[in-house]
C-alpha cells in the first residue's frame, strides 16, 4: 500500500500550482529591503513598487540615484530589470543591451513604469534615433557611468561603436495617462 498522498503529486496541474506558490510567495510577499528581494534585484523579476508620481519639470533633479527599476508588459506579466539611466534638461534616457528581454517587449509594446528613488513615473519609451540628442545623452550618460564603462568595456563609448553594445533610449511621459 502506498502513500495516502502519492496520487496527489501524479496531477500534475496540482504540483505546477504548489511549486509556483512555493516560488512566488517569497518573491512577492517580502518587503522590499528583505534578502530575497535583494537577490532579485539584479535579475528580472516582477517587484517595482514606489508611490506614482508625475515626470519632474526636470529631469536631472533624478540623477542622485545609480540606478532606475523599468518595468514592461507585454503578456498579463510585468517584466522589471534594473537599469542606468541619465536625466537631462532633454529627458530621462536609459540603454539597453541589443539581446536583453526587455528590450523585445518595448518593441511589442512601448508603455512603460520607471521607478526612480521611490517615485513611480508613467512613461513611454523610444529608441533614440536623432544623431543631436544622441551625442548629448550619450555625454550625460558617459559622464554619470564613465568609471563603470571604462571598467566593463576597457573604452569610453562613442556614438558611433554604441550600437554595437548599447540601444539608447527616450523615456517620455504618457501624456494624459497620470
């Protein structure tokens, strides 16, 4: 005679269910400062947090942090990756990696949550293409992360080898929506 509960673990849409009950009630259900959530905060994960707010009148008051959390949709799952980012008198912008994930989904769909500090910002986001405003987030850009940049490629970037290893992009707000 067997276990009372072996047929139990034969259904398989009852086990799936437990195992991303035991996966994501961990993830989601710790504060923010807790040691999971630490762990995720270098990977994709589906915490973003912070209070809505609406953009700044400028955006270089958001430069005091290092990073901004950036979260996309594309399926009923948001998807949030920490990011660079730089903001000038122009805009916010951030790069991103051609092969990154999140990347594919602003090309699905561009509506985006950035979390900046503890201010949530509702904006929309566009692959920088003007040569101009290129070279200035780029020099603002370089300018905040030039330690960094030198470090993980060993060369200052250049708008004309940054395609090769990073997609510029606008964050503007969604007019109308806050």
């Amino acid at each position: 005679m067997g276990l009372p509960f072996k047929s139990f673990f034969h259904n398989s849409y009852c086990f799936a269910g437990i195992l991303i009950v035991l996966v994501l009630i961990p993830m989601g259900c710790g504060p923010p400062t807790s040691a999971i959530s630490r762990f995720w905060e270098k990977t994709p994960g589906l915490w973003l947090g912070g209070r809505m707010a609406p953009e700044p009148e400028r955006w270089e008051s958001v430069n005091r942090f290092q990073t901004a959390k950036i979260e996309t949709y594309f399926s009923f799952v948001p998807y949030v990756v920490t990011v660079g980012y730089v903001g000038t008198d122009l805009g916010l912008y951030v790069m991103a990696q051609p092969s990154s994930v999140w990347l594919g989904r602003l090309n699905l769909n561009p509506d985006v949550r950035v979390r900046i500090g503890e201010l949530t910002y509702l904006l929309k986001a566009q692959i920088l293409e003007d040569p101009q405003e290129l070279r200035l987030a780029l020099s603002a850009y370089n300018q905040k992360y030039n330690e960094w940049i030198q470090k993980y490629y060993g060369f200052g970037l250049t708008p004309e080898n940054l395609h090769e290893y990073l997609i510029p992009i606008r964050l503007d707000d969604r007019t109308g929506v806050f």
